[in-house]
C-alpha cells in the first residue's frame, strides 16, 4: 500500500515537472525583442510581404495572381513576396521576425508599404492562451508599424476544429487537453481569439492603423466553406478557397488605400 501511494506521488511529481520545466515556457508569451529598422524609400511599386504560418507557406504559388489584381485594384504596379513556416504559432512567427534568417532577409530587401499576417490559426489549433496569442500579435503588429508598414492581419478562419482535433495522433490529442486544462481554453476558441485581437486593436488605439481581413468577408457558410474551400484536412485551403481569401484581401485593401489617398489629399 505505501509503495503505491509512493510510486503515486513520484508520478504526480514527475508529472508536475515536466508541466513546468517543458510545456510552461512553450506555451509562455514571447519576451520582448529589441527592433530593427526596416528600409524606407520611395519606389513606384508598391510592396506587399505575406508573411505568417502554412497558409502564407501555401500561397506562394497564387502570390503572382494576387500582386495582378492589387494592381487593378489599386491602379499602380505591386510586388508581393511570401515566406510562411508551416506549423507556427503567433510567438514563432513573431520570434522568426528576428532570428529566422531568410525571412529577416525578405523582410529587408525592399520597402513595404503593406504586410498580409496568417498568425493565430496554430494557437487555436493547438489550445494556447488569449494571453500568448493577444501579446504575440502586439508584438507583431508593434514591428510592422514602428517601420511604418501597414498589418493587414487575417482573421482566425471558421476552418473545421473537430475535423482538425480528430486526424491527430492519440499522443498529440492528450498535448491538445493538456492546453486546454492548464491555459484554461475552450475546444472552439476561434471567436474567443478573434474577439482578443480586436479588444487588443482598440485598446492601443490601432483601428485606424491596421486592415483585420474579417472570416465573415470571404468564409461565411462555415458548411459551404468547409465543401468548397478547404482540404480534406478541414484546415488549409485549396485553391478555391485561396482565390476566395485573396479577393477578400484585395477588397480590403483597397479601402483602405482610398482611405489614405483621401486624406492626403485633403492635407495637401
């Protein structure tokens, strides 16, 4: 009897320092990084980087097409260049702004005007905190507006989160309840992360600052959605769904470039 009541408590001890040693810190919003200065110059081409997770890793193929209609719709020549790392939370891709060499270089080699952000779709997927996904994203969005580029961050999809939970590994499932004990968050957190973003957009006072390419501008139907535009994995999009995003991108933006074009009109 003592020794199972021994061997118990080893386990719970055990249990509790791997808990604080090794999936604490993992899911721990990212410290503060010193900044660095992005090039500012003047160019006739407008420049947009999509940077982000796998579904700015997946778009690289469509990132032509999606330069050619901002440029109809904004009626002046654009650059788009992409870099996505495939399985990254918004603490990753905060961090890989930093210290992820090719895309600190892509970042560097020209002057953005705009940067499309695929970031939260991970922490959601994998149970994270609003905490860690809210601070993630203010240091996101805090970089890209100290070089003056504008964010334009897409919305946590309606992407399938029962779908996405099921196909996973048994061993990756228990992570995934785990998460969700210790960083007290609801299987479906999407509208909870989407609702975190835009109380953080408010409460720093970056409405005016920021394009937010809301789920409900391009993937309403969360049925039709899942029928027409996403993989059988229910989380990555197929072409159709791409497409889709795309001209939700597109819409927005250029909102918000008639915007400006207004108002330094009024001021000249």
């Amino acid at each position: 009897m003592k020794k199972a009541i021994l061997l118990t408590l080893l386990l719970t001890v055990m249990a509790a320092g791997i808990v604080l040693y090794w999936f604490v810190p993992l899911n721990s919003p990212p410290r503060p990084i010193q900044s660095y200065q992005l090039p500012q110059s003047a160019d006739d081409t407008l420049h947009v980087a999509f940077i982000g997770d796998s579904w700015a890793f997946e778009h690289k193929p469509d990132d032509r097409r999606l330069a050619l209609m901002l440029e109809e719709a904004l009626q002046r020549p654009v650059g788009l260049y992409s870099y996505g790392i495939c399985g990254h939370t918004s603490k990753d891709i905060y961090r890989a702004l930093f210290i992820n060499k090719p895309l600190r270089q892509l970042m560097t080699a020209r002057s953005y005007q705009y940067c499309i952000v695929s970031a939260g779709i991970n922490d959601s997927y994998r149970k994270m905190s609003t905490g860690y996904y809210r601070q993630s994203m203010a240091g996101i969005v805090r970089f890209l507006l100290h070089n003056h580029v504008c964010p334009v961050v897409i919305e946590i999809p309606n992407y399938d989160v029962h779908r996405a939970y099921d196909i996973q590994a048994p061993s990756r499932k228990v992570l995934r309840q785990l998460s969700m004990l210790v960083n007290q968050t609801p299987f479906d957190c999407r509208q909870l992360f989407r609702d975190t973003f835009r109380q953080l957009v408010s409460e720093r006072n970056w409405t005016d600052s920021l394009i937010i390419v809301s789920c409900k501008s391009w993937n309403a139907d969360f049925a039709d959605g899942q029928k027409r535009l996403y993989r059988h994995d229910g989380m990555h999009l197929n072409a159709a769904g791409r497409a889709r995003l795309d001209s939700a991108i597109v819409r927005a933006v250029a909102i918000r470039h008639r915007q400006t074009l207004c108002l330094k009109t009024r001021g000249t």
